[in-house]
C-alpha cells in the first residue's frame, strides 16, 4: 500500500489540483481491486493539512482534512497542489509550515513529492529540487527563474520526473502528470484505462503551444525596455543584435550581457519570441495563410521560420493553425511542405 499525503494549503490553493488527485488515485484502486485478488487498496489517501478545516475561494469551498502535519509520522508520496498567482508570495507565507515537514518526510523516508503547477514554488522553497529539472505554468516562469535560480527550469515539459521529485506545467496539465505516476506505481494498462475513463489525453509532452509570451519588462534596466519596445513595434522589420546596440549607444557584447541579465532571453532569442507570438496571433484569428503570416513577422525564409516556430511552439505552423483556427483548412493552401 503506498500513503499518499494530498496538501491541502490555507486559502487559495485550486480546488481541482486537490479534488484531481483524490479521484484518480480512487478510481485506481477500483480499477486494481476489480482486476486482481488484492483485498486493500493501492493507494491510502489522505487530505492533509496544516489545520483540521480550510476554506478555499472566499470561503466558498471548504476541505476537511483527515489528518494534519503532526499526525503523519511516513508517507510515501506528497502532493503539493497548484495556487493562484495573484497571492502568491503571501501564500508561500501563509503555508510556510508545509516546507520543513516535506523536508523531514524525504530525508527521513525517501519520500517522493510531486507538484502542480505553481505549486513548483513551494516545492523548491524546500530546495529538494536545486540543481533538478523542475517545469510550472508558463505564467510564473519569469517570477521562479527570479527566486529559484540553483533550479533547472524546463519551459518546454509538461511533466519532469528526476530523482522521485515530479513536476507539472500549467493548470490542468496535473492531469498528466497524475498518468505518469499511476503508470509508474500501477503499470501501463492500469494508466490507459484510467487515460480513457477520464478521458485524458496520454503521453502528452509539450506545453509550449500554450504559453503566451508577454515580454519579460520585470526589471530596472531602461535601455533594455526601450529595446524590447522598439523589438515589439517593429515585428515586420529585420532587426540584428548590432543594429540595436549602434542605436542604444553600447557596444554589442554589453548589450547582449544586459539584455540577457534584465529579460533572462539574448536580443536574438527575444526577436524570436516577439515574432512568433505575433505569427501565433495572426494564425489564430485571421484568413492570412502561413505564407502570408512569415511574411508579416518579417521571414522570408520557410524553413528558418518553420524551424524558429516549432522551437518555441512545438508544433509547425501549419499544425497551430489548423489546430487554433476553425477557418483555417477551408482555404485550401497547399502548404505540405510546412
């Protein structure tokens, strides 16, 4: 039988990242008992919190847990649910408690831990994934790069699994990331049936067709946010890493070290993001053709534009807008190539 601790954090932890896991790890046990002579569950599954009762959404929803920190001496995995970004910082405060206790239960009993989404934060508040790859919503990449930097953030992954520490991206992706456990711990036809009765998608991999890049302007350095303006109102220009160092007045190797400092992207990789965000924009709500969208975020090269959109998408655009744009295959581009 394997103890599975579900958080169950103060005030504004995400329902559906607590309620998630507590019927999937169920309906596990269903499925196994149903299939096998075992007469108890596979999972034992507790709430757990720092007090008896939590209230969550204004005090819409309240949890009662069935056991509070003092009251588990082992348990073999941790789940650390997802938060809102709003009150973050003060949640982490609010929830402090939690980081010392999952830092006891591993050192003492090599227990795993997972987390969801945001959740990432209060994980690496412990430090048990410094120096680990560790993935969250896109939304707080920026914010986590910040305070976290011994982590090895992975932008791209829905699911990081390294050393019995997990990781999910972004909201509903612990879904996911709840398969791959239960096809760890239970096998693969176990994590199918429970694929299909929830009617979740399998193996998925990639995030990045998700994210929305919003320009990294979290920082003091004035120069570099004028550059990322002039970058942002010129998508349709060819813009080189030199041309934006003559026009600030700094020679190229500083303005590539500042620019990478203040927005944690060089200039060239920060042309990218703004051009395909664009690309994505236009494929998503106009008639345009990819053609005639390339051109628009300034390529004129296919296969450069393929090859930078797949990159930082994860899929060709071809792919997203046939996917994002209901109109997009009644026009009938013979665009195979993409």
């Amino acid at each position: 039988m394997k103890h599975v601790s579900i958080l169950v954090p103060k005030k504004n932890a995400v329902l559906s990242s607590i309620v998630g896991p507590y019927k999937i790890f169920s309906a596990v046990n269903q499925f196994m008992e149903s299939r096998t002579d075992r007469k108890t569950p596979f999972f034992d599954i507790h709430l757990v919190g720092i007090e008896p009762n939590t209230a969550l959404y204004q005090g819409a929803f309240s949890i009662h847990c069935d056991r509070i920190l003092d009251e588990i001496d082992k348990t073999d995995l941790i789940i650390i649910p997802a938060c809102t970004p709003h009150t973050l910082e003060k949640d982490l405060q609010e929830n402090y408690d939690f980081v010392p206790w999952i830092k006891r239960q591993r050192e003492r009993n090599s227990t795993e831990v997972a987390s969801f989404c945001l959740g990432a934060f209060l994980l690496a508040e412990t430090g048990l994934v410094n120096g680990k790859r560790c993935t969250t919503h896109w939304a707080g990449m920026e914010m986590f790069r910040k305070l976290y930097p011994k982590v090895h953030l992975i932008s791209n992954k829905v699911v990081t699994d390294e050393d019995g520490i997990y990781t999910s991206g972004g909201a509903y992706s612990f879904l996911n990331l709840l398969l791959h456990l239960v096809d760890k711990y239970c096998g693969r036809e176990t994590a199918i049936y429970i694929s299909k009765f929830f009617e979740i998608e399998i193996d998925r991999d990639n995030q990045n067709q998700f994210a929305i890049f919003q320009g990294q302007k979290d920082h003091e350095d004035e120069t570099v946010k004028k550059a990322q303006q002039y970058i942002e109102g010129n998508v349709s220009q060819k813009i080189t890493v030199e041309q934006l160092a003559e026009k600030y007045a700094i020679s190229r190797r500083n303005f590539v070290r500042r620019f990478k400092k203040a927005t944690q992207n060089t200039p060239s990789e920060y042309i990218q993001r703004v051009k395909v965000e664009a690309a994505k924009k236009n494929l998503e709500s106009t008639q345009y053709n990819v053609n005639e969208v390339m051109n628009k975020v300034g390529y004129i090269d296919q296969k450069a534009f393929r090859t930078v959109f797949k990159k930082y998408v994860g899929l060709s655009p071809f792919a997203y807008r046939g996917k994002y744009n209901r109109k997009a295959l009644e026009f009938g581009e013979n665009l195979t190539a993409w």
